[in-house]
C-alpha cells in the first residue's frame, strides 16, 4: 500500500484518525509534529517562540522527508501545503486525504487550546489563514472528506471504502 497523508486544518482530527486508520489497516501511524518535537527536542510552541516559524516549517520538512513512502499513515501539521516541496513528495509518493471541517467546528474543537501557535492569533486572522489553507488543500488533495457532525470511526471507515 502507498503511504496515506492525512492534510487539514488544526484541529480537523487528523492525528485521531491517523491512529484509527493504523488500526483498520493495520500499518503503523506517524505524526509529523510529534516527531518534530523528538527529533528537535522542543515542544512546537517552543520552537515557534525560540525560532521562528520559518524554522519549525524547515523542520517539518525535514521530518515529513524523512517519512517511510510504502504501508505508513503520515498526519501532518496543518502548515504542511504552505511549502510546495511537501505537496510534491506526498504527492509523488502516496495519496492525499484531506480532512475537511468548517470554520465554526474547528472553532468549538480548539476553544481552550493553548499548544498551537497560529491559534492564538484574532479571530479575523484565524479566519483568514483558514480561508487561505482550505485552498491549498482543496487544491492538493487525492481524496476529500467531509468531517463536521461525523464519528471518528465513520471518517475512518469512509476513508477506508475510498482507497
Ligand atoms: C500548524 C498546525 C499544527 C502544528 C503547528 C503549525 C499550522 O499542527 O504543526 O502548530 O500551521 O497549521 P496541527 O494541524 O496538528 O494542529
């Protein structure tokens, strides 16, 4: 099997269902920014406080780079479309699934959340870096799937009856 990249916005479930997918299909789950942050040695908002975001998107190239092409499921951060060097390699080498949630949902999912970054910008910022990234992966994506009012195990099993 391909390597299956899961792409989306914060908080669109993709390291959820990155784990119940590895499950269903048996084949291991990795999570670029976890391994980001094993790899650095930094949580990501310390790397983002400390250096920047240009360094964390250097090393979560390096890291999505470095990423098995063959029986993986890879969630990536939802920064990853912002480089073309990554659309390309998750493009060349495996299928693409998108996991589409709306504003308002992700919204209410990362209310209190405190560990993204990008997230504790105005809301008119949110929105707009939003608007902006849904194109990218629209633009990018193998397979798309809808997410809002659906269970983990029902985007999971869609996504499985999609391959
Ligand atoms: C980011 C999303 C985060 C993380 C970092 C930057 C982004 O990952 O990589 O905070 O640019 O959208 P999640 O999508 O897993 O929250």
């Amino acid at each position: 099997m391909k390597t299956l990249y899961l792409i989306g916005f914060m908080g669109s479930g993709k390291s959820t269902i990155g784990e119940m997918l590895s499950s269903l299909l048996h084949v291991p789950h990795i999570d670029t920014d976890n391994m980001v942050e094993e790899v650095y040695e930094q949580t990501i908002a310390e790397i983002f406080q400390n250096n920047g975001e240009g360094t964390f998107r250097m090393y979560e190239s390096e890291v999505l780079k470095n990423t098995p092409v063959q029986n993986h499921i890879i969630s990536t951060g939802g920064g990853i479309v912002e480089r073309d060097e990554n659309v390309l390699f998750m493009k060349e080498n495996g299928v693409v699934v998108y996991l589409e949630t709306s504003f308002d949902e992700i919204a209410e999912r990362l209310e209190y959340d405190q560990t993204r970054p990008l997230w504790s910008k105005n809301v008119q910022e949110k929105k707009d870096l939003f608007i902006r990234r849904q194109k990218l992966y629209e633009k990018n994506t193998d397979i798309l799937v809808h997410t809002d009012n659906k269970s983990a195990i029902e985007i999971t099993e869609e996504i499985k009856a999609l391959l």
